[in-house]
C-alpha cells in the first residue's frame, strides 16, 4: 500500500507569520482527502508544500519512505498532478498540447503523446474535434475539464487540487464533482483537494481535514466529523442545519440492495433473451467468470442487433455506473436522479456485482419511512426522503 | 538640356529621381541597414536586460530610469558626445540608434512579461516546468507581440534619427536632404530625400505591425474562430 506520511510540516514566512503550523497527516492510496478552513488557514499553503511550489521551512514529508524534501522539485511535481482554482491553461497551446504538457516536458514520443490525448478527451466526454482548439474557445467549465486532464496525462497518481471548482456556476461545479469522483474512483488516483465549500467537502471527500490559523483540527470521515465535532470551531464551520441531517440512522445501500440478474459474457443472445424474459427484467448486468462487473446489456441495445451479432460481448454496454459496497442510500440517489438511471449496481471492492438499487427500492423506503414509522424523529429524514421522491415521480 | 528653373516642384523631383534614382536607392539601402544594425544590437541586449527586469523587479526601476534618461537626451546632442569617442561615420550612428531603441525594446519586455496572467506561469511551474522553460514555453511565446511592438516603435525612431546621423558623415537619405537644403531652390532635392525617408518609415511599421498581429495569441485564435464558424 502506498502512502504519503507528513509529519510537522511547517511554513514560517518572512516576518516570521506561520502559515502552516505542525501539520501531521497519513494520506492513504487511493484517498480522497479536502483541506477545509477559512481563508488564511493555512489549507493552500498546506497542498502547495506538498509538490514544492512552496518550500517547507520545516518537517517531513515521505512518500513510501521516500523523502520528498530531498527530491527535486522540478521532478517532484512532473510526477503530482496539479489542478488549480484559475485553470491556468497555455492560451498559445492547442488543447492536445495543453494536455500533454507533463509528457511534452518528460519527452514522450508523438505517438504516445498522441494516444493519450485521445484517450483522456473521451474521459470527460469532450468531443475529439476540441483538441485542436485553443483555451479560449472553450467554456469554463470545459476549460477545467482539460485543467484536470492535464494533471494526469503521464499517470500522475497523486493528484492536488486548489479549489479546482471554485470559479464555476453551481451546475457545472456540480457535473464536474460527479465527474472527478468517478474519474477517481475508475483510475484509483489519490486527490488532495482544498475547498471552502463544506458541501462539496462531504460530498467528495472520503477523509477530511479541517484547517484553522494555520492547525490541523480534526482529520476524519465525513460521517465521524457531522457525528462528532472536535470543538466549537468545527461545530460552527459545518454548520448547525448539517449537524441535524445527519444524527437519523443514515442507510446504507447494502440495506436495500436486491439481488440483480446477471448473465457472464460468453453467452449468446437467445439465453440472455430467455433470462430476461424469464425473469422478466429488462436490464441484464453482464460480468466475467469472476462475477466481475463489465457492463450492462438492456433491451435497447439489442433490437435490431439480433440478425448480425450473436453473443453478449459483441454488443452489451461497457459504460455503467455503480456504487461502492457501503455507500449511503442519499449518493445513490443523487446519482440515480442525477444521470437519470433506472437503477444503479452495487459492486464490491473487487469491482463484483454484489447487488442492485432500483427505483422501485428507493420508492419503497421513501415510502416506509413517511408512513411506515410515525415517529417525530424519524420524520426528519422521511422530510427529506420525501423532496426526493418528488423529484423522482417528476424526473 | 531642359531648363531646370521652369520645371515645377513636381517635375523637378521626378527629373532628379531619373537622373540620380540609383543614388537615392543606394543611400535609401545605406540608411535602412543602419537603422536595422541599432535597432537588432538593442533587441540583443535589451531583450535580455527586459527579461532579466521581469524577474528582479527592484532592477527595473534603475535601469528603465536609466534608459528614460538617455531617451531625454535630444539625438543630436547625444551623436556629438558620442563622436567625440567613436569619432565620425556609419558606427557613431549604428551606437546611438542603439541607445535610443533600448527604452522602448527593454520596457515592452518587461511589461510583456510582467503582464502575463500569473496563473498561466504558476500552471507552468507546478506542471514541473524548470525555469528556462517557463521562460521560452510560456513568457516569451506570450509576450513575443508585445516584444516586436517594442521593435517596431524602436525602428521607427532609428529612421528619424539616421536622417539626421547625415551630419557626422554616416550617409544615408539625410546626405541627399542636407544637399537640398545647402542648393539654391532644393525642395526638389530635399523631397528625394525625405520622401523616401518617410515611406521607409510607414513601411516598417505596417509590416512589423502585420507580424505582431500575427504572433498576437489572442488575435490569432479569434482568427481561427471565424474560420471555423
């Protein structure tokens, strides 16, 4: 397992204001931890350390045992992706050039550079046409899906974000948030990420670190921080409404998952015929032979493919979502109303398909928890459960 | 033989371009290239110098102040005391085109670099950019406009004042307009010298303006834009 240990990372400015004052965290692989604070906590000097666009004054930072105060820095941070809150794309470059900068500087070959371009533009569903525009022809919001691109077009596997999303209207803010979970999720790169926004913080963070004058406050999960707040600082930070929202049991999917119908993907189209219709379901999940999610294959998707493709890899669906074993009930929801599915698998961490949340389920519970129970503390999630479900009938 | 004082100015002119258009092209070649010496000798060491102020902002006051002070001097003053060192000729000149196109080279460097959104360097940087790199992959692709508009203003003086470097010796278009002005009725010959001296000039300053345009990031791109709608 690969780590990133920081142990009394300290930034003393001349004048002798600190900055950073002490800092000790253990980042795991594969993490999605947000710096939070006010403005001059301490939280962009904090990441800024961390690829030595500023150098600490004092303390360690090792990556699997390896010092990074003693690397150079020009080699550190063409191997740490760097997104920031301004994009800060080359206004003179083409977009394939703005992606491939990293591997430009680390001479890659045409080719590859090439390849990867290619690649990464599909990741954030951009057509292939953009990587011959320039910046300026793009969106904002494009704009920071290139911004993201860039810092991981050489396989950067660490990521650092400053406030990447801060310059952007709510709805792209928000489509980008879904995006850059999925993108970490799928790749399994580990992000830093520095916000003010608590909201976004919750939403994307697995763990996180909440900064004030310079200290680290409480380093923990989401659900730990709302459950239990270090201090009065922090109680204040998340604010009261959030607080109250959390303490109702919070479900998790594995509590409501069904078992979903699954086909492996050798199998010819007359038995995933048959399977559907006789389970009558619409929608098979097509996994390999270790029960591992590949994709989906729906009726669509075989009318009219029928006379010229026989078997399920020819023409199932590789684009799915999913969600993560343990993950609650409200993200799955938000997913499944966001993308407008009609049902979201469930996998496990070894990416098998363990179960399945349908709309149908999600009406069941709104339902029970409003009707089912009638007692006034449970109300507070049915209220909220409720919004959902009109949404849901209105969507 | 035609009688020259009945001709007009016009005719006058047009019959001393016939008779001496070699001449006039010869010194227009002379006078062209030494501008062209002063003002490439500044953009050797006034690039530099500008890049070099952009990065250590407590130099750029001390030597834009400097090159301020010697763009006060008037041109011939600065010829005479320059003459009195490098003696005459094509060289005095070729030195004091030099000193008049360093302020305008070396300020549009450094306001060409120090205007670049910082976002776009600090971008530059944390992607692992050493710092020649954002020097020559960043800055100057970025500030190259704002450089040649420097150049461009740079050689529009250096014409004037090679016209004028026609006193210590150095030739050029201003030989034939200090002939004009010594002749009985010169106007014709002063105009064979000034004219020419004008449109080099107005020449220079389009082109160059053509090629700041076209190294004009900003500008380019609306250019593609259109071309794609």
């Amino acid at each position: 397992m690969r780590m990133l240990k920081i142990e009394n990372l300290t930034k003393v400015y001349r004048g002798g204001k600190v900055a950073v004052d002490k800092l000790n965290l253990d980042i795991q692989e594969g993490e999605f931890i947000a710096f939070i604070g006010t403005s001059g906590s301490g939280k962009t000097t904090a990441l800024r350390m961390l690829n030595r666009m500023v150098e600490p004054s004092s303390g360690k930072m090792t990556l699997n045992g390896k010092d990074l105060t003693k690397m150079n820095a020009v080699t550190l941070r063409r191997s740490i992706g760097y997104v920031i809150q301004q994009i800060g794309l080359m206004p003179h470059m083409t977009i394939r050039d703005n992606i491939t900068l990293v591997p430009q500087l680390l001479k890659w070959s045409k080719e590859k550079k090439d390849e990867t371009a290619r690649r990464l533009i599909e990741l954030v569903n951009l057509p292939q046409s953009y990587l011959d525009y320039y910046p300026a022809q793009l969106s904002g919001g494009q704009q920071q899906r290139i911004g993201v691109l860039r810092a991981l077009a050489a396989n950067q596997d660490i990521i650092l974000m400053d406030e990447p999303f801060g310059a952007l209207d709510p709805i792209t803010r928000d489509t980008l948030q879904d995006l850059i979970k999925d993108i970490q999720q799928r790749l399994k790169k580990t992000i830093i990420f520095v916000t003010h926004d608590m909201d976004e913080a919750i939403k994307l963070a697995d763990r996180i670190a909440i900064m004030h004058e310079g200290k680290l406050i409480q380093f923990d999960t989401p659900d730990n921080i709302l459950a239990a707040p270090a201090n009065d600082f922090v109680k204040e930070f998340i604010g009261s409404h959030r607080l109250i929202q959390q303490k109702p049991n919070v479900k998790t999917v594995d509590e409501v998952m069904i078992k979903p119908i699954s086909i492996t993907i050798e199998k010819s189209l007359d038995e995933a015929i048959r399977l559907m219709v006789e389970k009558r379901v619409d929608t098979l999940f097509v996994t390999d032979g270790d029960n591992r999610l590949q994709g989906y294959l729906d009726v669509e998707s075989f009318t009219g493919a029928r006379k010229t493709k026989k078997s399920v890899s020819e023409c199932y669906e590789k684009e799915v979502f999913y969600v993560k074993t343990g993950s609650k009930l409200q993200d799955s929801v938000r997913r499944i109303l966001k993308r407008n599915l009609k049902n979201i698998p469930v996998v496990d961490e070894e990416h098998r398909l363990v179960g399945l949340v349908t709309r149908a389920n999600i009406v069941d519970i709104v339902y029970d928890t409003i009707w089912g129970d009638e007692e006034q503390e449970v109300s507070v999630e049915g209220q909220i459960g409720s919004e959902d479900l009109k949404e849901l009938i209105s969507g | 033989m035609q009688d020259m004082t009945q001709m007009s100015t016009t005719e006058q002119f047009l019959f001393y371009i016939q008779e001496n258009g070699w001449y006039v092209f010869n010194q227009f070649l002379d006078h062209f290239l030494i501008s062209i010496y002063g003002v490439l000798l500044a953009a050797l060491i006034g690039i530099p110098l500008g890049v070099l102020i952009s990065k250590y902002g407590k130099l750029s006051n001390v030597v834009i102040t400097l090159a301020n002070i010697i763009q006060t001097i008037p041109a011939l003053a600065l010829m005479a005391i320059l003459m009195l060192v490098l003696g005459l000729g094509k060289t005095t000149v070729i030195v004091t085109v030099f000193f008049y196109s360093l302020l305008p080279i070396i300020k549009n460097t450094y306001v060409g670099i120090t205007t670049i959104n910082k976002s776009v360097t600090d971008a530059g940087r944390g992607m692992g950019m050493t710092k020649i790199q954002v020097l020559y992959m960043v800055e100057l692709p970025l500030s190259l406009s704002v450089i040649i508009t420097g150049i461009r203003i740079a050689l529009v003086v250096a014409i004037g004042i090679t016209a004028i470097g026609a006193f210590i010796g150095a030739g050029g278009l201003g030989d034939i307009i200090i002939r004009g002005t010594n002749a009985t009725d010169g106007t014709a010959i002063i105009l064979a010298g000034a004219l020419p001296t004008a449109l080099m000039a107005i020449l220079s300053d389009i082109i160059l303006g053509i090629i700041e345009r076209r190294l004009d990031p900003v500008k380019r791109q609306q250019k593609r834009i259109s071309a794609t709608v």
